[in-house]
C-alpha cells in the first residue's frame, strides 16, 4: 500500500461530498449508521458492507448496522480483539483481506448465523481525533479485488463518519439531558411543596394522608421518568442491546394481560385477546417486546373509560411477512391536534381537565424500540370512541 494515497475520481469525490453533507445534518443514531453502510457498499461496489462500534462502557466491539440482514440479528454481537475487526481498530489502520479464509483472525461464525459467504474484506478504523471508535467493512467486491482508490474512499467516507457519529451522540445526549431536567422541575416542585406543607403541627390528618400520597405519586413518577429517561438514552446512542429469540406470541400476549388484568379489573375494564390462528412463533427481543406490549396495555387502562373495554389482536398483515399487534380501548380518544405529536418526547396528552400525566417518555422509548427491531409503530384514534396503537414485527420466511 503506498504511503500516499492515490487520487481519487471525480465521481468519487463528488459523491463523497454529497455524502458528507447528509451525514453532517443526521442526528438520528440509527438512521446515520444506515447511511454510513449504504454509502460505502455503493462506493466500493461490494457486496455488503457493516460498522462495528466500541462500547463505551466495556470497550467491546459490537456489530452495529450491516446492509444485508436486519440490524437486531447482529446487535450485541461482541466481535474478538484477535479478528479482522480487531486488528485495523486495535492498529488503528486499514486493511485488506483478499482471502478470508485463509486469513487466521477470520472467523466463520457470522457467515454462519446469517447464511454468508465471505470472500474478501476491506476495513479501515473509524477514528475521531486519532482515536478509534469502531470499524467500517466492505464485503466481497463485486468485480476484481479491492484497489488502493477502494481504500482511500473508504477512509475518507470513515473520517466523515466518525466525526458524524460522535456530533449525534453529543446532540442527543446534550438534547435529551436539558429536556430531561425540564421534566424533572415538575414532580421535584410538587415534592418540595408537599413536603414544606407536611411540616406544619396543624395540619389535620386527612389533609396529612392526601399529601403523603401526593408525594408518593410523585416519587413514583419520577421513578418511571429515570428508567424511561436511560432506556431513550441508550436508545439514541446505540447502547441499548437487542437479542433475538424465537418465542410464542400469543404466550407472551396472555402475560402482558395478566399483569394489568388487576388494574383493568379496579375500573371493570373487560379485557379481549384475539389471535389470529396459526399465528404463534415470533423472532423478535422478547424482554423489548414486553415493554412495549405493556406499555400499550397500561395506557389502554388508564385513558379508558369506566366499564370499557380493551382488545388486544395479533395478526398477519395481508403481504404475510409482518404480525401486526394491535391494542385497542374505548377510551375518549386522541384529539386532531395532538395525533402527530404522540410519539415525540415527553409529549403528554392533556387530560379533560386541562393536565398532562405520565412521563411522556413510554411511547417515544416503544417505538423506537419497533423500528430497530424492523417494525413500525402507529396511532389510530376517533375522539369519543376510542384508539388503537399498533406495531409489528417481520415474521420469518417459510
């Protein structure tokens, strides 16, 4: 490899250029490491191409994003310091494989879990400042071997990536903190207030217990809002792991009923489960599933009416490769206005008297949750009659 390296095409570089500029103006973490893979698989003309990411807590590398399989395959995947991955982020230098197999630091356990062939492999080390954060592979160039140009886009597109990928995660965490504390002043206000009344030697002791369930209200809320506050965290920067597993569905549906069943029961909520026959194996993260199922149940619960009702369905969607899980109440229903915001953060809908509940988080946590793990999720409301969140998840083929 010369120390120089050679110059690159026009049509490189001006597609490189068009590239830096959508990857300087995405935030999204997830959305970005898309970009990152597509342009380099399109620029070298290779068969594949993946990131591989250092986790900034246990320094391990993980794969991240790859374009040919679904990105909750791969996620958590720790990747050896002693393979292919290993040395360019170790080294901190570019490599090519022209051969894996016959490379020693190459392993077969990715090919295998995801049906595979790996040829050949051009990496170079995604570094911010000199320091690497991870690493940029291309598979199997399509025609001939990888040239010297294939190694200077691909550091160049990689310095680009770098900067972009650190610029996000700055954003959101710097974005997501000074929103969080915002939130916080609410229930912290109300406990502080509380608590100043709660001093007082004559307070009656009816006027003392409805304070002390205030506090505890809000102590509660703040609870939820830290958890739900870390999950959105982890979330944006790509910490959060997903592992996929086959499980039943209706199994897992009846569970999620179960716990609100009592909280359904205090309001005579009758709760409806319907599940489309033959419909039962799903390849999904079920903890992730979980979460979001009952965040979706306990929202039905408390946005319905008393006596109503709730219904859950799970279905395949008419092309056969999504189950689709819908939950729907009797509720009073989501006013125009605040549709387009259900899903954004710390969005709350204001209740009939004018205040918002909850911490605005679960949604936004639940569906970015669906989308890494290759669904989507929706909304679906008429005022006075009720509403319907739905999402769903790709079903295997065959």
């Amino acid at each position: 490899m010369p120390d120089q390296p050679p110059p690159l095409t026009l049509q490189r570089l001006e597609r490189l250029i068009e590239i830096s500029q959508t990857l300087a103006s995405t935030l999204d973490h997830h959305k970005l490491l898309r970009n990152i893979i597509q342009a380099a698989r399109d620029l070298i003309d290779c068969e594949a191409a993946s990131i591989i990411l250092a986790d900034t807590q246990s320094g391990e590398l993980r794969f991240e994003a790859t374009t040919n399989i679904e990105a909750a395959q791969m996620e958590g995947l720790v990747i050896p310091m002693d393979s292919i991955a290993g040395w360019i982020f170790t080294n901190n230098q570019p490599l090519v494989v022209p051969d894996a197999s016959r490379d020693p630091r190459w392993s077969r356990v990715v090919d295998t879990k995801i049906a595979f062939v790996t040829r050949s492999i051009l990496g170079v080390p995604l570094a911010h400042r000199d320091k690497p954060i991870g690493v940029v592979q291309a598979l199997n160039k399509r025609v001939g071997g990888f040239t010297d140009e294939d190694v200077a886009t691909l550091r160049t597109l990689a310095a680009q990536a770098a900067i972009a990928i650190v610029n996000a995660r700055l954003f959101q965490q710097s974005d997501l903190i000074s929103e969080m504390v915002h939130e916080l002043r609410t229930p912290l206000g109300a406990i502080m207030a509380t608590s100043h009344l709660l001093l007082r030697p004559n307070l009656p002791e009816e006027k003392r217990a409805d304070l002390i369930r205030t506090v505890q209200r809000e102590t509660e809320r703040l609870t939820t809002m830290t958890t739900d506050f870390l999950d959105m965290a982890r979330l944006e920067s790509g910490r959060m792991r997903f592992r996929r597993e086959r499980f039943d569905l209706p199994e897992l549906i009846q569970e999620c009923a179960d716990v609100v069943r009592p909280q359904a029961g205090a309001r005579h909520i009758v709760l409806h489960i319907e599940v489309e026959p033959g419909l039962t194996t799903l390849s999904s993260d079920r903890g992730k599933l979980k979460q979001v199922i009952l965040n979706l149940l306990t929202n039905a619960v408390k946005y319905n009416r008393e006596h109503g009702a709730i219904t859950v369905r799970a279905a395949r969607t008419p092309d056969g490769k999504f189950a689709r899980l819908s939950v729907a109440d009797t509720g009073r229903g989501i006013p125009p206005e605040a549709m387009e915001h259900m899903f954004q953060k710390f969005y709350r809908v204001p209740d009939s008297e004018g205040y918002a509940t909850g911490t605005g988080l679960g949604l936004a946590v639940a569906k970015k949750m669906v989308e890494v793990l290759g669904g989507e999720m929706k909304v679906e409301s008429e005022v006075g009659i009720g509403s319907t969140f739905w999402f769903t998840q790709p079903l295997e083929e065959g």
